[in-house]
C-alpha cells in the first residue's frame, strides 16, 4: 500500500481542524471560552510546527475573538494572510441545512463573507457544513451566488446514504453545480485513536476510488484541534510515504489541485452528478423542540417584513434606516440556527439562551416595523372637512368628531395584491374604504374581557403589493353595504359543519375528525377517510435525533373524546371550535372558513403532556398516482410517498388524479412553524410535538431525565384544495399570507404628503416572488431579490413606484436574482450576487 500510494502520485490532503460546537450540551458561554482556548491552541501550534495548516470555519467565532482577545485575532490575521490559517464556511455558523428559509442562508453568506473581507482581505472559497444533518437541494445555487464554487459536508453517511464517490458534483433545479466532497471516515479524531490509522484507511479508498481525499484530524465538538501528538504521527506518515503523498493541506488547497491539474477536465468530467438534496440524518430534528422552530420561523419574516417598511419610510419619508440594528437581529437569528439549537438536540438550559436571543431580535424587529409604519400613517393625508384640532370629546378610544369616521391604515407587506380579513381592535358599526365604499363587517370576540367591551370587528381589506390603504372606521354610523356583496351569502356554520359557495367541510361530532370536504366547484370529494387525526406515535427507542430511525408510523392511539361547537357563524368568517383528548393532553383545533374562498384556516392549541410520542396529523387525499411537493429554502422539491420522515418549510402538497382518472386534483398542507412531514402513499401527515428527552443520546435514562415540547403551544395551519397543480393553485403566495399576515394602525385627521391608497411594487409574473427589499450594504441605493417558484422560466417587469424604476427580467427555473437599484435614476439597475459585490 505505502508503495502504491507513492507511485500513484495522489496526495492525501491533512485537514487540521476543531469542529466547534457554540452550543450543544454546553451553553454559549462555554462555548464562547472553548473556541478563544482552541484558537489560542492552534496558534500555538503552528509556532512548533512550521508545516502546520488550521482550518475553521463560522464568522460569529472571529467575531467574538475580535471582540475578546484583539491581541490574538491580530496573530490570526497574520496567519491567514500567510495561508496558514484557511478561513471556509462563508456562513456566521454551521446551521442546520434544511430548516432556516431562503433568505436566511441568504444573509449568513452576506454578513460573513463581506465581515472575512473587511477583516482578512478574503472569503471563503468553500462551502463547509461538517455536522450538519442534512442538505437541502437548491444549496448548489446559493452557494454559488455566495463565492464558494466548493462544498464539504459528512452527513449523511454512507450508512445513510449509498455514494458511488464522496467527490462528486451537486447541482440543484436551476442547473447551478458545485464540486462537494463528502468527508469518510470523520471531522474528528478522538483522543484515544490518533491519526495512524486513519491515514491508513483513506491512502486505501484513494486507491479504491482513484481520487485525492481528504483526511480531517483535530479534537473536536468541544473544540481543542490538532494536538501535539497528532502532528508528530503525521511527521511519522510522511517520512514513511513522503511529503508529497502526505500533504498538510486545506479544502482550499484540496479543490484547487483537483480543479488545477493537467488532466483536471477529465478526471472531473467522470466523477458522478447529484441532483437532488443529501438527507436522511436525525430525522428527528425535523421536529424536535417546537418552540424553537416556531420562534425561528416568526423572526425570520419579522426580519423581512421591517426591512421591507424600514426602506419604504426610508425612501418616502427619510426616517434613518438603522441597517446596523437589523444587522443585529439577523446575527440572533443566524446563531440560533446553528445545528445543534435549530435541530432540537441541546440541552434544556440552551432553549432558555436561544428563547433571550430570538427576544431580542423579535423586538428590534417590532420597533422597526413599529416605528416605520407609524411614520407612513402619519404622513398620510387624512383630512376631513370640518376638523380644526384634534379632540377627544366623544369617545374614549377613538379621535372620531362629527360621525366622519376614524383612518385605519392596513399594510401589505407581500409582492401582490393580498385579501384577507382584518381585525380593528374596537367594535364599531361601519367600515368604508378611502372611496367611501361601504365594507362588510362582522362583531367577533376580542381577547380582553372589559365589562361590555369585549367584540371587535372584522373585514375584509383588500390592499395593494408592498403598499397601504385607508379604511375609515365608524364608532356610530352604520353602513350600508353593496348588494354584490351578497354573493357570499352561502357561507353558513352548524354543529358539525362549515360550508361556502366553494366548500362544504363535515365534521364526526364524537371524534372531531373530518369526515368529508366537498369541492362544490368541481363535484369532487377531496378526503381518501377522515383527515385533521391526531395520531399518536410511540417513539420510545429513539434518541433526541431519531438517529437510524426514517419513518414514524409506529401507531399507540388517536386523540378522540371530542367536543364541538359554532363560536362564529358568518357573514365574513364561520368558525367550529373542536376539543379532543388522549392520555393528559388535550388538543384544540378551531376550523375557520372565510366567505370568499375554498381554503380551510385551523388555528391549532395544543397542551402536550405526553413522554417519548409524537403527535402528527393525518390527511388522507382522494387521488391515484400520489406526487408529494415539499417547500424548500428558495424552491421546491419532489420526494417519493414512502412514508419517511422530510424536512419543509411553509408548505407540502399531495396532487394526483381523481378516482375517475379524469382531472388533476390535489389538496395543500400549509403551516406557520413546522418543518416535518411524510407522505405514505395518498396520506399527507404533518408531525406537531415530540415528547423526547433534551440531549438524549442514547444515555442511561432516569426519573430526572426532562422532556421537550410538555405544555402548551399554539400554530396555524391551512388546507387548499385545488383542481390541477399546485402551482396554478398560487400555493407559495398563500403560505407566505398565513406565515405573514396584514397589519394595522389606527390613525386620526391629519394632513399629509401621502395618499390613502399605495402601491409600492408591481410584479407581472406569479411566478416570481420578493424575498428581500432592504438598503444595500454598500453605496447609494436598494437591494431587491427575487425567485422562481413554479420550476419554470419566467419573464417579468419590475415596477417600483417609490423608486420611479421599471426594468424586465428573466428568470430560469427556480432563479435566485438579486438587483441593485440605484438612488440616481440616471444609473442603471446592476444584477449582483447574494454578497452584494
């Protein structure tokens, strides 16, 4: 072997690493101490041993440094700009790989890369995601947008997932590929096995697979790095091979002789391609410690939407854009998704840190909002004739004078054109849009129980893309509504059903499942047998990651007992409350179904207090030939009806053909804070809680082990059936409306530079939606990004009214684009990357 290796002229590259967990069974604090202690160890190291090459990824960990030990971030410079120090990763950690949103992956390159610029004068070339437990399918394209050509990850392993080679090319939907290496045989070494043998092992599989591998050492997890005793057995293996089989090496260093040598375009064109995501490790984590999720999934479009509101009050009203601020919020949101916080498998008093930190970038995000859209109502004109001053003469509550109605400003902060039903926190008898057009209105129960004051009123707005409109509401004066409104007077609520002129929904009383949901559009029966189950699962011989276990379909019980009742019956919003039992849980699900459309709200209270089970909901649909689509970061993706446990994000999709064989047909899942999903065969099944242990490893169990997800917790989700696909079914549009809904200001008379009724974006394709409108980072202008979601090309025309910009563009399947839009009109709008640059 020490003989073929040499002649073979291959290298195995030594990468010497910490894999530097911030966070696991250890709090940040003590994370924050072992990474200042490895870096201090690696810096030592490579005073004693001049051959010596450190690679570390996660910009939060230089941060802290910088912050911390100035002296030593110094030293760190200088070996980084000596290339002995390799910077990787490009990301603030290594986050969980299929949970946080498009955006966010997007902002974990911006921050990080532009931070390893400033700071070092480069950026990583690679992408490294060691411990991650799985990858989502569109990361090629992100990558690639972000300046990182490379990929290294190790999970799933080959036990989880067979490879013909761990080099190969990965390419997601929109065709963008990345050379990836998957890392064999560990990220670490352990302190009682050395680096001997496994140099031994890889020097065979580079025999095996005739390709350069990658041999990565260090104590790892709780940091520590290359030790003294793993570099003298690597001087040992290269006296013994030589120095040019056995190389101190970096990814870096790894891509580019691969890319670089005289035969590098043949040797690359035989390695195989991928396309699809790399999963299943830890299924478990798809789903354990809900709060965290939902906390993650709120502060992300929290993020989105005050950057959105913060560049618009910007740009119309120069109230100061604090880009730093939200810098901050979007740095607690990136930590909190390292893999070990978002995956659910840390220890209890990590939760506690991770719930202080969302905190505090929901409320950065709340006084930005708040303070952004105040300063657009308030610059609204909304002057009536007659009011001289303002008074409050009349009412406790409201500045209304003279029966003329009080402004309520409703904000949109979607792409399109969004009707929904919107709640003034008052009870009043008429609403009316800036036109004098009178609204329907329905008194529904408000959450304060203040002697007689305990309804407010509900609406239906209907308010224009990235814009505003004024409604007036009217404290006395009732108001008489059109007579088209009388189209949706079928909508009607009894006992045990909820029905429109599009739907009929038929609840079993005894169990509270659904019985029967009726498409009254096109006579189809949407339900295989009864959906919304609360199915038990008993999961008692899994660890906190579910670890080797795929699919959860060990059945132990159903919720059942039920009760049910009509809490509204219309005109604008039927509403049945139902409350099932099992074991001491109880589960609320309150089924909602507004009069202009065949989708199913449920708003979901859940007190789970149940140990090593799962909950999941089970939804049945009615269609042969069953293909299930999963929402993922910036696109989409098919996977087989198996049965496995998938991560997604606010949507999944079963469609097939009607028992007839005759039409396309199938029924959506939304939600606004799940991430795991399996489809066996036609039965959709969303999981809701797991019972499991914080940060069981397959420990020894005892009476003061605590269990995760006991208590309370309260979600959304949505059914949507639909004739034909899902994408002409507008599915992404209505799950970004669920996660996002409309907001609100009362107002009172003022004038103002604005008018009632505004439009800040028009987008002519459906196709295409706003991820991201925000101050660009760098000179004069504004940073839109847009995607494809339909998995097919797509021409568009961007208009942004507050900008006076109007440009066209063209979209590939599942597109990521990113356009700077300069404040001087006479510059031309430039297509950057995700970095800005």
């Amino acid at each position: 072997m020490d003989n073929q290796v040499a002649a073979s002229g291959r290298q195995l590259h030594m990468i010497g690493n910490a894999h530097l967990d911030p966070v696991w069974l250890w709090r940040w604090q003590e994370g924050f101490a072992e990474i200042k202690a490895t870096f201090r160890s690696a810096l030592d190291r490579m005073k004693e041993f001049p051959e010596f090459i450190f690679t570390c990824a996660g910009a939060a960990y230089y941060r802290w440094i910088e912050e911390n030990a100035p002296e030593m971030f110094a030293e760190m410079r200088q070996r980084v700009a000596e290339g002995r120090w390799v910077i990787v990763g490009g990301w603030w950690i290594q986050p969980d790989c299929n949970l946080p949103s498009g955006e966010s992956f997007a902002r974990h390159s911006l921050y990080s890369q532009r931070y390893f610029l400033q700071k070092f004068g480069v950026m990583a070339k690679v992408g490294y995601n060691v411990d991650s437990f799985g990858h989502h399918g569109m990361l090629p394209q992100i990558l690639k947008l972000s300046g990182m050509h490379y990929y290294v990850f190790m999970r799933p392993e080959e036990h989880e997932k067979s490879m013909k080679s761990n080099l190969f090319w990965w390419e997601s939907q929109d065709g963008s590929r990345v050379l990836t290496y998957r890392i064999p045989n560990g990220y670490t070494t352990r302190l009682q096995d050395g680096v001997t043998e496994k140099i031994e092992a890889l020097c065979e599989l580079m025999q095996v697979q005739q390709i350069e591998q990658m041999c990565f050492y260090g104590v790892g997890n709780h940091g520590g790095g290359p030790t003294i005793a793993n570099l003298h057995e690597i001087r040992s293996a290269r006296e013994k091979l030589g120095a040019k089989a056995i190389a101190h090496s970096s990814p870096n260093a790894y891509f580019e002789r691969l890319t670089g040598s005289d035969n590098a375009a043949a040797e690359l064109q035989r390695l195989p391609l991928v396309q699809e995501d790399l999963q299943h490790h830890a299924s478990g984590c798809y789903s354990a410690h809900s709060e965290t999720k939902a906390s993650n999934r709120e502060a992300e479009h929290r993020l989105i939407t005050a950057e959105k509101w913060a560049a618009a009050a910007h740009q119309l009203l120069q109230l100061p854009y604090d880009a730093k601020r939200l810098q901050e919020a979007w740095e607690c949101v990136m930590f909190n998704q390292f893999h070990d916080i978002l995956g659910g498998c840390s220890i209890k008093e990590a939760y506690q840190d991770a719930r202080e930190s969302y905190g505090h970038a929901l409320h950065i995000t709340a006084e930005t909002m708040n303070a952004a859209m105040q300063k657009i109502s308030w610059s609204i004109d909304t002057m009536r004739p007659g009011i001289v001053s303002l008074t409050r003469d009349k009412d406790r509550t409201l500045w209304e004078q003279n029966n003329l109605g009080v402004p309520f400003v409703v904000f949109n902060p979607h792409s399109w054109e969004v009707t929904a039903p919107v709640q003034i926190p008052q009870q009043v008898k008429g609403v009316t849009d800036e036109a004098h057009v009178p609204q329907q209105i329905q008194q529904v129960r408000a959450s304060r129980t203040n002697g007689g004051d305990k309804y407010d009123t509900l609406f239906l707005a209907q308010v224009p893309a990235m814009g505003y409109r004024v409604y007036w509401i009217y404290r006395e004066q009732p108001k008489v509504q059109n007579d088209a409104d009388q189209d949706y007077a079928e909508l009607s609520a009894t006992p045990t059903t909820l029905e429109n002129g599009f739907i009929r929904l038929e609840l079993e009383p005894h169990t509270g499942y659904v019985k029967r949901l009726f498409d009254k559009r096109h006579g189809i029966d949407v339900l295989a047998g009864p959906a919304a189950v609360p199915i038990v699962i008993d999961e008692h011989e899994c660890d906190t990651w579910a670890h080797g276990t795929f699919a959860f379909r060990n059945e132990i019980g159903r919720f059942a007992d039920a009760e049910v009742k009509v809490i509204e019956a219309g005109p604008i919003r039927a509403w049945l409350r139902v409350t099932s039992r099992y074991g001491k849980s109880v589960l609320r699900q309150d089924f909602l179904l507004r009069q202009d459309r065949p989708d199913v709200l449920v708003r979901v209270k859940l007190d789970w207090q149940e140990r090593h089970k799962m909950l999941k909901l089970s939804f049945p649909v009615r269609v042969h030939n069953p293909v299930a689509a999963y929402e993922i970061p910036f696109g989409t993706i098919e996977r087989p009806v198996n049965g496995e446990e998938e991560a997604g994000q606010q949507w999944l999709d079963v469609t097939g053909t009607t028992p007839d064989q005759e039409q396309s047909y199938g029924l959506a899942l939304l939600n606004n804070g799940k991430y795991s999903f399996d489809v066996k065969d036609n039965d959709m099944r969303m999981t809701v809680a797991r019972g499991a242990i914080y940060a069981d490893h397959y420990g020894q169990r005892d009476e003061l082990c605590e269990y995760m997800d006991q208590g309370v917790q309260e979600f959304a989700y949505s059914l949507v059936p639909h004739k034909g696909s899902w994408q002409a079914a507008g599915i992404f549009r209505k799950a970004f409306e669920l996660n996002v809904p409309l907001s609100s200001v009362i107002e009172t008379y003022h004038e103002g530079a604005l008018p009632q009724h505004y439009e800040g974006i028009r987008v002519t394709s459906k196709r295409v939606i706003v991820s991201a409108f925000k101050k660009a980072e760098a000179g004069e202008g504004f940073i839109l990004r847009c995607y494809e979601t339909s998995g097919q090309e797509a021409a568009t025309t961007i208009e942004l009214p507050l900008l006076g910009r109007k440009w066209t563009a063209s979209f590939g399947k599942c597109e990521i684009k990113t356009f700077f839009l300069p404040l001087d009109p006479e510059q031309e709008i430039v297509e950057t990357n995700l970095l800005e640059l």
